[in-house]
C-alpha cells in the first residue's frame, strides 16, 4: 500500500469493473439511516473526535461576494480556529490544531496565499469550470494552471456532468487525466456534484473513473446543487474507495462538502469513514471535510464540553 | 474511565456511550424486585417458596425475583378471561379500539423505559429494543386498534373465538406479547399470556399498562413461569385457542397435546432462512443485509439468515468482504448505544450455541471469528462464520439461533432455489440481486412465509408473518393474521335444514328404480385414481360397496398405505398445476362442470343408488356440484393477494400460494357435492389433492374421474384412493410430503389427523365429528375455504432509482 503522502498514479480505464457496478438505493439508504444510530460518541471522546475534525477541514468560501478582506479573516481563523483558553481546558494546548487547508475561488488564491504564509496551511483553488464545469476543456485546464501558478496546492476539480448521464467514461477518464497532469505536484480532488447524478449507480461508476484517472480525493459536491453531501452518497463513494484499494493498492482520500454545518453531522461523517474505511482514513491525507460554518458549531460544542453549559456562536472569534 | 482528549485525538477510539439503567433499575426496586401474577385486574400476592430469578444476561446477575404460577393460578387466570369475556366480545369494535389505541400510545409514551428493561432483561442491544422492538410493538397495537374499529364491517361473518392462551418466546418479549395480545383483542377474544420464564420483566410492566388505562379486569392476565405454565395453559380445557411462538419441538409437543381438543392452533416456529447472494447483487448492501440478518439480535432471531446461499463465482469475494465487516462488529454492555452485539439469553442456550460449533468444525467446516475478544463477565458469543459447508452438515440443517452463519456456494438460480428449500423449515428467505426479473422469480419459488427482497428482517404490522412447512401455521399481522383469532358465525353456517340423504341403516332407504342403475350394463370396476390413470390397487382386493337397499352395488379397490405413497408421488408430481395461469385452471373448471352437466342423470342415479335418496334430492345435489365447480373456476382468478400499506418505499406483495399437496378425507354425507366442494376450492388455487371419498358411498367420487379425464385436468392434479378412510388418513397425516390435510370424518378420526400431523407439522383442517351442511356455502365459508387451500407468501420488495 502507498503512503498517505503518496499520490494515486491512476490505472487504465476499465470499463468491464465500471459496467459491473451495482448500487441498490434502499439497501444504501438503509446503512446510512443506521449508522448513526449504531455508534455514538460522547463526553471526552466527543470533544477528541471534534478536535480531530477541525484538523480534518477544508475552511472555504465560495462566494461571489468574497473579497481579500473576508479571505484573509478566514486564513486567520484557519490558523487559530480554537480558543486557546478552551484547548488549554480541554488539555489539547499541544496538539497541531488547525484546518487542514483554506479553500477559495482561483482569484482569492494569491490573498490566501500570502495570508497563510508560514503556517503550512495549503491553499486549496476550485478549478475547471466550478460550478458547472461547462467551460471549453482548454480554458478549464488553463484555470489550474493558473491557480497553481497563484501558490495553490490543492485543485479541486468539477467533472463533466454530461459525461456520467451519457454513460460516456472515456470522455469523463480523459478530462480527468488532463485536470490531473495541468496539476502536476498539486493534489487534486474531483468533485462529482452528485446532487446532480441521476443514480447512486452513477455515483459509484463516476467516483472509480475518477481515481482510475488518477484523482487523489474524491469530493460529493460543489455546495451549490440542490442536493450535496449526504450519507448515502457518501456512503456509496467510500465503497468505491474501498474497492479501488483493494484492487489497485492506492488509497484514495474523500471529501464531502455542502451542508455540513452541525458537530453532530461531523461525528457522523467521521463514523461512516472510520466503519467503511478505517481509522487509517481519519487524517487529512485521506479525508476532509469541505466546510464554512462548521467550525462555529464544533466550537460552541467545546466550550458545551469545558464548562457544562451551552455556548454562544458571539463568544468565539468569526472567520 | 476518562482517557485525555488528547490521546483520543491520536486513537480516535469509540469511547462507552452508555443509556441510563436507572429508571428501570428504579422501576423494579419499586416493586421490591418481586413480581406475582397479574390476573383478572389484580396481582397475586408472591409466594416466597416459588420465586425464581430473571437474570441479567450481560451480567449473570438477577434482575428479579419472578413467581412461578401454580395450576390454581392458572385456572384463576383462564376463568378471570373466561368472565370477561362475556363483556368483552359484546363490547362495540370501536370501544375496543380505544383501548389498543391507548396501549400504543402507553407503550410510545414509556417507549426508553421499556427499551432499557428489555435490554436489561434479555441482553440484547438497546440500539434494536430502542428503535425495532418496542417501536414495533406500539406499531402492532396502532394497527390493531384499526382492525377492532373495522370488525364489524371488515369481518362481518366472524366472531371472536373465545379465551386464547399465549406463550411467547425470550427473544422478542415486548413485540411477541403485541403480535400476540393485540390481534386477540381487537378481534373480541380475552387473553392468557405466559411471557418466557427468562424474560417475563416487560410483559409485566405491560399488565401496568393494561392498569394505567383501565382495562376491563380479565380481558390481559399476565402468568408466569416456566414450560409447566406452557403445558397447563396448553390442556386447559377453558382454552378456546393456543397462540404459540417457539421451538419447532415444543410446537410439536402443543400440536401433539392439542390434538382432537378442538382448540384452534397458530404456530411460529424455528426457521434455517436462506439468505441469497447473486452475482449481480449490490455486494457491500448484501453484506449489510448479512449483518442484520444473523447478527440481530445475536442470530436469537427465528428467521434469522442463517444460512449464506452465494453465487460461486462472487464467493470468495463475498466471504473476504464479510470478514473484514465481521472485524468491525462491536460486542458488549448491551446498554451501550455503540455495540453491535449483546449478550446471549442464557447459559444453556451458550452451550448449545458452542456445541453446535465445535460439531461444525469436526464435521470439517471451516470456521472464522474476528480477532477481536468477547466480555468475559456476562454470556456472550461471538459473530461466527463457516464456510466450506456442505448441505449435509449438522450447522447446515439445525437451527442454531445464535450468531453463526454458514455459508455455501451454488451456481446457478435453480441451484440457489433447490439449496434454499432444502429444509424442513420455511419461515423466511432473503434475496439479494439487481436483476428484478431473477429476484422475483427466485422469490416465487421459495418455499418461506416471508421473502425479502434487497433486504431483510423488515417486520411490519400490516403484512403477515408466519411459516411454511415445519415452521409453523398461521398469520401474524395483516388481515390475515385476523384469522386466527376469529370464527365464522355460527348463525351462517348452519342456517338450513338438512338436506343430507339419510344411510340405509337410517331406515328411510327407497329402492331405487331398476332402469337407472348403472350396472345394467357391462360390470364397471371403479379403480383407485392416480397420476391420470387408472390404478389397481397395491392390495389386490377389493371392498363391495351396498346400496341403500343393502345389496350389493358394486366394489371399489381397497386402498393401502402404498396406493396413498404413489398418490402423493403423483400429486407432488403434478405441482407445475399451481404455475398454470388461474385462467387456464379456471377454463378447466368450467369444462369438468360442463362434461359433468352431461352426464347429470347418471351421476344423480348413482347417488339414488347409495344413498337411497329420492331422485330429486339426488338431482338437486348434482346440481349444486355443478355450481361448486362454477363458484371455484369463478373464483381461481380472483382469489388474488394485496399489496399492504407497510411503513416502507416499496411493495409489500402479499401472495396467495397454494398450499401444495392436500390430502382430503371425505364425509359420508353428500358423497358427490362433499368430494365436489373440497376438490373443486382446493384444485381452483393450485394444489394438487390425494382424495379418500366416502367409505361407504364412494362411487360418485370414484365416478368422476372420467369427468376428470375428458376435462383436460393433469395427470397427477386430483388422485383418488379408496378404502377405509381413518387408515388411509393417517397415512396421509404422518407423510411428511403432505403439505396439509382436511379430514371430515369422525372425532377420534379428527383427533388422531391432528396428532399424527405432527410429523411433519402440516396444516389440517377437521370437522370434529361435527356433520356440515354442504349444500350451503356462503360467501364467508368460501372464504374459509380458499384460505384452508392457500398460504400468504409476503415478498418485501423495496425500490428507488
């Protein structure tokens, strides 16, 4: 198995594999309706798991409206997302709390850039066309380039929507092998916009061409779709990942983003990852969470652990 | 307790996530943990010198101090339900509604109370009792409230049966006291009810229930204790019905004891259910699927999927994908909210479940459990798996009902089916392919009460549940279900003068004219019927047959225990009838109606020849032999099933089977619209039948085989043997490839067709002695009929695109 660090070179498209997919929607609907409810996480182990969740984020803005100005205040609550009071009540002063990266428009990347000089945070660009991903392929490819260009070192992608629906995955392999060399060094995460799949069998077929071209997370949506990130998508990807594993021996890494706003909706995520993939994936080389408002939520938790009583989202520093 | 936040960081370990025993805990010491009976309204007072422990099994630790009833205790309990049931029954349906409407809303309103104690006292997770058991069981009662409403319109021609006893199982207290109780109430009836002697703790806080909302004193008595509770209710004679879930060995030993009592009987035995996995299936929800279906409830679950049926070539897959899940099940405290798997009943059923495995593996299977180690305090058991398994092993036929799963290839839909019904039990089956053309078809072909499709182990109280073949009979839920708890009206039934022809040794026998009888002519030697020809008896004798003026009439063969065995050869031969389009079984109807319409002066001579009846009476009852024939083919395309409005995105098929092979004993009475009527309800749906005419008058039966003959009926679908009747009954009774048996005869025939049905735990349906008009046949009796001549398969199958 390659290391955590190490990348997903891809295989040769295999249609045979991708034919051969089958996903039956209630049975999925089913395990992801029980899989909260089989496992629960409380008091310190809650706080720890959040903890970890906060190392495990994407902090993103996406706007229209985004300026330097509110990029720059989220690059400086990507470093300090925590209290240090709280963190020193919670015994967790020494541990590397902080986002996993920063997520912004290609035209934010050089603010974020130069905000998060030092810290070792990435900056993540969304690239290729996002949202629609309808761009021509050229002007897509050179938007990553771009963004590379600007200091970014993570790329997540939007694949070709139209490829799926047609079933055509030597269009979507193809697009996605250029996203992926326009990379190079950078890790790139394709983001199916599975709201917007017709089947969780799509879902399935279009998160393995994905890593067949070389994808190094698989991401469920933009967060602009009527429908993103949900259990039972998300579900449906993570057995992909686990089965391009076993087949291939690369580990690819998952990211759900869009609505995920609550603590409780991160301990879940964490517990369908930790019960479909393993504790190994719980690191942010193979897992993130896209997100804006979470950290409010998993902030007010921690303060909820530290003193017993509930909390204010004034009390704690905005991004 | 506490491990650093920070060294959880690194771990990222579930920690315990434990659900409060408080509230139980106070709930019992209130009572001083000692619990009596609760009987017509009140409780006994414990009697210190017959108090037995309920255990905690998570802990080995006693719960409770439970008392064991005594036979004075249960006579109290059966007269307390036998008064009230006076009132009950007349009580208005809506009425009855109220209180099951006021149970489900007592049972929602205490919901994590009797969660906590049902955990506590039978082991099993809280995540089930909390989201399945006891949501389930309020459901039960909800619907039923429903049925009680609808009674007087739904079921217009039924009456309450009476007292029904129930004994219930340790492995679903809550929900088998609702399955149990609230049918029994809605439909007019009082109850009994034994709860398990290991986990009688929830049905005793449901008789406070019963206290909360006033319920007529009587109606619910709650008594306690082990199987010498069982039996007494069994052979009180004050009991109008037993209502059992259990072991197959002990629904035996009811049906055994029951026998010729009259007490009707609904058994929900064990089952070896097939869980079935295609190449084309959704694999990692398959595996899902195995999860809840074996480790539920730690495999205690009688239609657990406890046999692993998978496509050869997805097999070695399959069995790495479910090893890596078994690795991630979670054995536990059964309170805490994040483990899989509690604990075991009890000690003994630890053992057994231990036995079974050690004989698993010296009979070479290969067996695997997860790395991981179970509690050492507490009886537990963990996830077990067997592979290289062959049908021939002890693990592959008996009924564990513990967490082991074993597991065989097969190779293709057929194999997969032949696999599937190899068993002699048929309570459930699981089915699991994307081809909705395959999981269909294999779903018709199960022999199983309930088959899950792309899931498994749904439950609701809108479709039946209940066994083929030795996993019992009877409905639980649905308006099938409704069945077993109510009568036809008495009124219906009998409600016209007789009209039956009197015997020759009656007295009135009129001499038949001499121009009419058939054996004027070329001597006619009826023989035995089978497989669409004509059979001369095994015996090589032959019985005279009198008329009703005493001379001799005729001869019929003297059937034998062989003729029946090559009968019901013929008649298992000939199932392809049940796959026939009802409208090509209904055409045939009509045609032997209109073969047997032309030769109706000679079957009406015959009757006046036996019988000595007067030949209008005699034309009268060809007459209504011919209706028989056209009320059936009528009703071959129409007695059809119901989708069932289950809390669930997809179909609910409730589906009438036929039974299978049907053995019928005819009455004297009526000896051609008898045979007529029974054959004619049994054959319409799709059984095959081994037909015993009237000893004494057998002729007309014998002489319509002809008819048979030039109808295009089968070879194989009616087979005809004739001769002593009980004999030949019993013969029928004990043969286990006898789906089911009607028997009208006498009561000691009636008695012993129930006993020897043990066997192999037919259906039967008997007369007691008791004579039947049959010239009547309301619409409720054909109902009756068609419901003896079918079972109620409920396929589950979900969807979304």
């Amino acid at each position: 198995m390659n290391t955590h660090n190490g990348r997903n070179p891809g295989v040769p498209l295999d249609l045979r594999w991708v034919e051969a997919a089958r996903v039956n929607r209630s049975a999925v609907e089913r395990r992801a309706a029980t899989l909260p409810t089989r496992r629960s996480v409380k008091q310190a182990w809650q706080a720890a798991w959040l903890l970890r969740a906060i190392t495990l984020m994407d902090l993103t803005t996406l706007q229209g409206d985004d300026t330097p100005g509110n990029v720059q205040r989220l690059c400086a609550k990507a470093r300090r997302p925590v209290r240090g009071d709280l963190l020193e009540a919670l015994g967790a002063h020494e541990l590397p709390i902080r986002v996993a990266a920063v997520c912004v428009y290609h035209a934010m990347v050089p603010v974020a850039v130069k905000a998060l000089a030092g810290s070792d945070i990435p900056v993540a660009a969304v690239a290729a066309g996002f949202p629609a991903g309808l761009t021509p392929l050229d002007l897509r490819v050179k938007e990553i380039e771009y963004a590379i260009e600007m200091g970014a070192q993570e790329i997540d992608v939007v694949i070709s929507r139209r490829h799926v629906l047609a079933g055509n995955w030597g269009a979507l392999y193809d697009e996605i092998r250029a996203f992926r060399e326009a990379c190079g060094d950078a890790h790139m995460k394709a983001i199916l916009e599975a709201g917007e799949l017709a089947t969780l069998r799509q879902v399935y077929q279009a998160s393995l061409v994905c890593m067949m071209a070389g994808a190094d997370f698989i991401k469920t949506s933009t967060g602009k779709a009527a429908v993103n990130a949900t259990l039972p998508i998300g579900l449906v990807m993570c057995r992909a990942i686990r089965d391009y594993a076993a087949r291939t021996d690369h580990q690819v890494g998952f990211k759900p983003a869009g609505g995920i706003r609550a603590a409780k909706q991160a301990l879940d995520w964490m517990i369908l990852i930790k019960e479909e993939l393993g504790d190994e994936w719980l690191r942010p080389s193979l897992f993130r969470f896209g997100a804006s408002a979470l950290l409010a939520d998993i902030e007010r938790q921690l303060e909820h652990h530290v003193t017993g009583a509930y909390s204010a989202s004034f009390r704690h520093p905005m991004a | 307790m506490t491990a650093p936040i920070a060294e959880i960081f690194q771990t990222m370990a579930y920690g315990p996530a434990p659900e409060s025993a408080k509230p139980a805990l106070d709930w019992l010491n209130a009572h001083e943990r000692t619990f009596g009976q609760f009987i017509a309204g009140r409780w006994t007072q414990p009697d210190p010198s017959r108090l037995f422990d309920s255990v905690n099994p998570a802990t080995g630790q006693p719960l409770a101090r439970i008392t064991q009833a005594t036979q004075d205790e249960v006579d109290a309990a059966v007269a307390a339900a036998r008064e009230a049931f006076k009132s009950w029954s007349q009580t208005p349906g809506h009425i009855r509604a109220r209180y099951l409407y006021a149970m489900a809303r007592h049972i929602q309103k205490h919901a994590r109370l009797f969660a906590v104690l049902e955990s506590l006292d039978n082991g099993k997770p809280i995540r089930e009792t909390r989201d399945l058991d006891i949501p389930l069981a309020a459901r039960h009662f909800y619907h039923h409230a429903g049925w009680a409403q609808l009674m007087d319109t739904e079921l217009a021609d039924c009456a309450p049966l009476g007292v029904i006893g129930q004994i219930i199982p340790w492995n679903f207290p809550l929900l088998m006291l609702a399955w149990k109780i609230a049918p029994a109430l809605a439909m007019g009836n009082t109850v009994v009810l034994k709860p398990a002697e290991w986990t009688p703790l929830t049905a005793l806080r449901f008789a406070e229930v019963c206290e909360a909302i006033r319920l007529p004193p009587g109606v619910v008595n709650i008594v306690t204790g082990d199987g010498q509770v069982g039996q007494m209710i069994v052979n009180h004679a004050g009991v109008d019905k037993i209502a059992f879930t259990g072991s197959t060995e002990v629904g035996r030993q009811i049906r055994i004891a029951t026998a010729g009592s009259g007490k009707r009987l609904s058994l929900e035995l064990g089952g070896k259910s097939p869980f079935v996995v295609f190449d084309d299936a959704d694999l990692d929800s398959a595996i899902e699927g195995v999860v809840d279906a074996i480790w539920f409830n730690q495999g205690q679950v009688c239609c657990a999927g406890s046999r692993l049926l998978v496509q050869e070539g997805i097999a070695p897959r399959f069995y790495a994908k479910l090893r890596a899940r078994m690795e991630k099940l979670r054995i536990g405290d059964p309170l805490d909210k994040a483990i899989d798997l509690g604990a075991i009943i009890a000690p003994p059923q630890l053992q057994k479940i231990a036995r079974l495995v050690e004989q698993g593996i010296a009979e070479g299977a290969t067996m695997w459990q997860p790395s991981w180690a179970c509690p050492t305090e507490g009886y537990f058991y963990p996830p077990t798996l067997f592979t290289d398994v062959s049908p021939a092993a002890t693990i592959a036929q008996v009924e564990i009902f513990g967490p082991v799963l074993v597991a065989m290839p097969f190779r293709t839909p057929a194999e997969a089916v032949a696999l599937a019904n190899n068993t002699r039990y048929g309570l459930a089956a699981s089915v699991w392919s994307e081809d909705i053309n395959l999981a269909l078809d294999v779903a018709g072909k199960l022999k199983a009460g309930t088959v899950w499709i792309n899931c498994t182990n749904l439950f609701d109280a809108a479709s039946g549940f209940g066994g083929y073949r030795e996993s019992g009979f009877g409905r639980e839920g649905g308006k099938e279900g409704l069945f077993e708890y109510v009568k036809l009206k008495p009124s219906r039934v009998d409600p016209l003068p007789k009209r039956i022809a009197p015997h020759a040794e009656d007295g009135a026998a009129a001499n038949p004219p001499a121009h009419n009888a058939p054996g004027n002519g070329i001597d006619r030697t009826p023989k035995l019927y089978i497989g669409g020809k004509q059979a001369r008896p095994d015996s090589g004798y032959s019985l005279a047959i009198y008329g009703a003026d005493g001379a001799a009439i005729g001869e019929v063969g003297a059937g034998n225990r062989k003729d029946i065995r090559n009968a019901v050869e013929a008649a298992r031969a000939a199932a392809a009838w049940g796959d026939q389009t009802a409208h090509n079984r209904a055409q045939i109807l009509y045609y032997i109606a209109e073969n047997l319409s032309a030769r109706r002066a000679e079957f009406a001579a015959r009757l006046v020849q036996q019988t000595g009846c007067d030949s209008a009476s005699a034309d009268a009852e060809v007459a209504a032999a011919l209706d028989r024939w056209f009320t059936f083919a009528a009703w071959a395309d129409k007695y059809d099933g119901a989708v069932h409005r289950t809390p669930f995105r997809g179909l609910t098929l409730s589906v009438n089977e036929p039974v299978g092979v049907i053995g019928i004993a005819c009455p004297d009475e009526a000896p051609l619209l008898a045979p007529v009527t029974l054959m004619a309800a049994a054959i319409s749906v799709g059984n095959t039948i081994v037909l015993i005419p009237s000893e004494r008058h057998p002729l007309s039966a014998t002489d319509l085989y002809q008819v048979l003959d030039t109808s295009d009926v089968p070879a194989g679908v009616v087979n005809i043997v004739t001769g002593a009747r009980d004999e030949l009954a019993q013969v029928l009774a004990e043969h286990a490839d006898v789906d089911a048996l009607w028997y009208f005869g006498s009561a000691a025939g009636s008695a012993m067709v129930e006993r020897a049905s043990a066997n192999n735990l037919k259906r039967t349906w008997v007369n007691y002695g008791q004579s039947r008009d049959w010239f009547t046949l309301t619409a409720a009796q054909q109902a009756e009929m068609l419901r003896q001549a079918t079972q109620v398969k409920n396929i589950w199958v979900p969807y979304g695109a």
